[in-house]
C-alpha cells in the first residue's frame, strides 16, 4: 500500500490529461484545416514535350 506518497500525485495526473487533450485537439484542428485549405495546385501543369525531329547519329567520316 502506497498510503500518502503516490507515484503520481492527483494534480500532476490531472495536469498531464489536460496537455494531452490540447495536444490531441490541436493535431485534430491541424488535419481539419489542412483538409480544408486542400484544393488545386497553384502551379499549372507543364505542358508535354513537343519534338521536332529525331536526331540520328551522323555517319563516321573517314580520315
């Protein structure tokens, strides 16, 4: 029996609850938010290569 001398003490374990519920509720507040402000990228797209032509390997020339 532990009698007077706790391993915690009532009011550490209360404080300790309520700085997980803010932390929780903050990480939850984040996701909302970043879930909300999710939308279509700010950059355009690029557009797709245009290739003009095919380079070939020139023909060696003699010395």
């Amino acid at each position: 029996m532990a009698g007077r001398e706790r391993l915690i003490r009532p009011g550490l374990a209360a404080l300790a609850a309520l700085v997980l519920a803010v932390l929780l509720l903050h990480l939850a507040t984040l996701g909302w938010v970043s879930h909300e402000l999710a939308g279509p990228p700010r950059l355009k797209a690029m557009a797709d290569p245009v290739f003009t032509r095919l380079l070939q390997q020139a023909a060696a020339r003699p010395a």
